[in-house]
C-alpha cells in the first residue's frame, strides 16, 4: 500500500528528562578526563571528593591513592597557609581566578601553577565545597625569566654606552688638566688644574660605583629611597640627555621608602628614561615625579615625555613581550619586562600616550607598595 509521506506530520521524538541529564552528565565527565588541566574537587575542610586523569599525570598521585586526603598534601610547607585563605573565600561565595603559585609533586619535586578555585554548590544553594582547576606554567615562568635576563643584558648594554660616554668627557678633562700642569711654572695655577682633575676622576669614580652597584644586585627585596635611584640613573644619562637636547623637569615628593630590589628598580627606571630619549629624537622635556599615593598605600612614579607618542590603536599591545614601535631598533620586551618587574614587586604599571601635536607625548605611571620596616633590611 502506498503511503502518502507529504500529508504525514513528522514525529518528533523527546527523550525523557532523565536520559538527557545522563547525557549531560556523561559529556562533562568525558570532558573533565580529557583535558589536560588537573581538575579536583573538595569540601569545605579541604579534603579531596574527586581527581580527574589530568591531576594524576601532574602530580604523580592515582585517583585512589589521594582521594580522601587533605590538600594540604600537595602544597609546600611555607605556603601552607594558603589553603586556608582559600576555603575562606569560597565559603563566601568568592571565585580565585589564574592566582599563580607552586605545588608540590608526588616525589617531592616543586612546580610552578596557575589555579581556579570556584565554590561548589548544591541544589538548596548551599555551598559545601570547590572546583579546583589547575594548570601548570613552569615551562612559561622559564621562559618570561630568560626574557627578563635578555632584557636585562639589553638594559645593562644601553647603560653601559651611557657611562662610557659620561665617563669619557671627564677623562679628556683630566687629560687636558694635567698637560696643563705639567706645562705651567705658576705653582698655584698647577694646584689649582690638579685639585679639578681631583673632582673630575671622583666624579668619574661616582658615576663607577652606581654602575657596580646594579651588577651586582641580588634581587633581594630591602628599602630604597626611590628619588636616590632615579638620581643614579639619570646621571647616567646625563650625557646622552644633553647631546639629544632633552631638558630634565624632577619633583620629588617626600614619602617614606619603597620595599623592592634595588637593582630591579634600576632596571625599570633606565628602560623607561631610555625609551624617552628614543622618542624625542629632536629635544624635548622628560619630566619625572613621585608622590605618595593612599590607595592603594604606597608611591606613584611618573615618567613623561613629550615625544612623538603612540599611536592609539597600538596602546592595548604596549606591554606585550616582542611588541615594538622602533622598528628593527628595538626589542619589543623592555615595555613587558617593565610590567613584570613591577608587578613582581607588587606594584601595577600603566601608559598613556598621544599622537596630536598639540598634547603628544607618553607617560608611564608606576605604582609601588610602601615598605614593611618588619621585613626589609637597611636603605640603599
């Protein structure tokens, strides 16, 4: 018998509530396997529900071997109190994103992770545990540290032509003083070339000791005036300030010091004047100011400039590593290494710039945390 199809209704086939939440189910379970992220649950003590395949190959530990511990397992002993400053966050409710820190492997080995905490809720709305997703970044931190010592290789070459240009014109003055002792018959007047050539080598020696002093940084955090360190750098630049026609405009507010490396410091504050002569190739001013900040507590450093800027389209990629606007003069890392030298001494970093010729110009805005006189040691 023939049957005629166009007249029919098509039937449509709903599968049951249940069969579709089993297959939901199922699907986040296939997906919580496979990813390569550690994802574990646990209660609100701390202890572990659950362990996906991607935790057992992080850490080392198999699903039955774990479950049912403490967390506390797989955290060092010095940042132990970081769990507890975790679970008191997602009893109220609060998400930890990407919060970057290091965890401990099944064979003691430490690794470096970024972690994703979010509250666990059930289905009166009451939270009784957290999702933790963690993803391993010791292959990235390695890499943004051997950015930062290229960086700093880079840095240290860019002050080292500054003082051999700044200690250069003090050594033709010495050379000239002493001909010109050697030359005259009035003892006074060769007192008097000496006691000069005296202030020029000591000069010399000042510019040498500062120099030193950033080599041989260990990036052990202490108490830094900060007006002494960007002192230091800019007369290092001196020379090459002046030759650029660059007139320098300070105002340094008084304020208590800074917690950081000293060295680090330095390397920040000789990228940021360094980027300042580039983009004022025909003079200009370079202003730099400190003042106390309250919120958050701490000191703002503000270099600025009055060059060609940056254009607006390209401010959001500022800090990103190998991003440049120099062409092949620069690296594309000094901006982002900046950022991370800040933001590793607890401080945030911000640039503004414009391209109208009326009001052109950049400004970097630095943020840096006061010191705890209780943890850092005696003031550079």
């Amino acid at each position: 018998m023939a049957t005629n199809l166009q007249n029919e209704e098509p039937i449509l086939y709903e599968a049951p509530k249940a069969a579709t939440a089993e297959r939901h189910e199922a699907l986040l379970a296939a997906i919580v396997e496979s990813t390569d992220d550690a994802i574990v649950s646990k209660d609100l003590n701390g202890m572990i529900l659950s362990w996906n395949d991607a935790a057992e190959r992080m850490f080392g530990y198999a699903a039955p071997e774990i479950i049912g511990q403490n967390v506390r397992r797989l955290i060092p002993d010095e940042l132990q109190y970081e769990e507890a400053q975790i679970l008191a966050n997602i009893r109220t409710g609060k998400r930890i994103s990407h919060y970057e820190t290091m965890r401990l492997r099944k064979n003691g080995e430490r690794f470096e992770v970024s972690i994703t905490v979010s509250p666990l809720v059930d289905h009166e709305g009451r939270i009784i545990g957290a999702s933790k997703i963690a993803r391993e970044i010791t292959h990235r931190k390695l890499l943004e540290k051997q950015l930062i010592e290229s960086e700093k290789l880079a840095a240290t070459g860019r002050m080292a032509a500054a003082v051999a240009h700044e200690v250069n014109n003090p050594l033709e003055s010495v050379l000239n003083l002493l001909y010109l002792a050697r030359t005259t018959r009035s003892l006074s007047e060769v007192h008097s070339y000496l006691g000069t050539a005296e202030g020029e080598l000591e000069r010399v020696a000042h510019i040498a000791r500062q120099t030193l002093g950033f080599y041989r940084d260990d990036g052990t955090p202490t108490r830094v005036m900060v007006q002494g360190l960007l002192e230091k750098v800019l007369a290092v630049y001196q020379g090459k300030l002046k030759s650029a026609g660059i007139a320098i405009e300070c105002r340094f507010d008084s304020h208590p010091p800074l917690v950081a490396s000293s060295g680090e410091l330095i390397q920040i504050f000789s990228n940021l004047i360094a980027n300042a002569i580039d983009a004022m190739p025909r003079g200009g001013v370079l202003r730099i100011q400190t003042k106390r900040r309250l919120d958050p507590d701490g000191v703002e450093i503000q270099v600025a400039d009055n060059g060609i800027g940056v254009p607006k389209e390209h401010l959001h990629k500022v800090f990103e590593p190998f991003f440049t606007t120099k062409g092949s003069l620069g690296t594309g890392i000094g901006l982002w290494v900046v950022k991370q030298l800040v933001e590793k001494a607890g401080g945030q970093v911000t640039l503004t710039s414009k391209t109208e010729r009326a009001s052109r110009g950049t400004t970097v805005s630095i943020v840096l945390p006061l010191a705890d006189l209780s943890e850092a040691s005696a003031v550079n």
